[in-house]
C-alpha cells in the first residue's frame, strides 16, 4: 500500500479461508490507518477445461491462422481437432 497499491489480489485456489480472513483484516487495518480505502479481489477458481488425448504421443503443432475445432468426439485428437470433454455436454 505504501508503494502505490490501492487494490490487492487475494487468490482463493490456494490457502485456507483462514488466511484469506486475516489478510483480508490485515488490508483493512491499513485502510483505516490511512484513511484511504483499499479495493480487494477475490480471485475464484474456475472451471478446469482440458483436452483429450492426441494420437501423437508429442503433441501437435499449429500454425497461425490454422483452423483448429474443440468437440465432442472422442477419437484421438490430431492437427485439425480435439476433444473437449465437460460436464455440460
């Protein structure tokens, strides 16, 4: 906060929400101090999204501006597609 920083990120994959709450206390001890409010976010995991398996043991290799499709199929993917497996489908 001294150096500038009027807005911290508080990453809630990692920790318990213990930490979270005594930082969360800590922030807001300094913006009282300093009579200077401080922004906080709350930075909330998100979906996992991975792809399936690809044929080549290596992997593909795009090139710009290649079409590439994510779906359903779940054949082995190759340069041109991939399955993109998720609980919505």
């Amino acid at each position: 906060f001294l150096a500038g920083a009027d807005v911290f990120r508080l990453n809630f994959s990692h920790g318990s929400q213990e930490q979270k709450k005594e930082l969360l206390m800590h922030i807001r001890e300094v913006e009282e101090k300093y009579s200077h409010p401080i922004a906080v976010l709350g930075d909330l995991q998100g979906p996992k999204l991975r792809v399936g398996e690809f044929s080549n043991p290596n992997g593909e290799m795009l090139k710009r501006d290649q079409l590439f499709r994510l779906d359903l199929d779940e054949a082995q993917g190759d340069n041109t597609r991939v399955q993109l497996p998720h609980p919505e489908s």
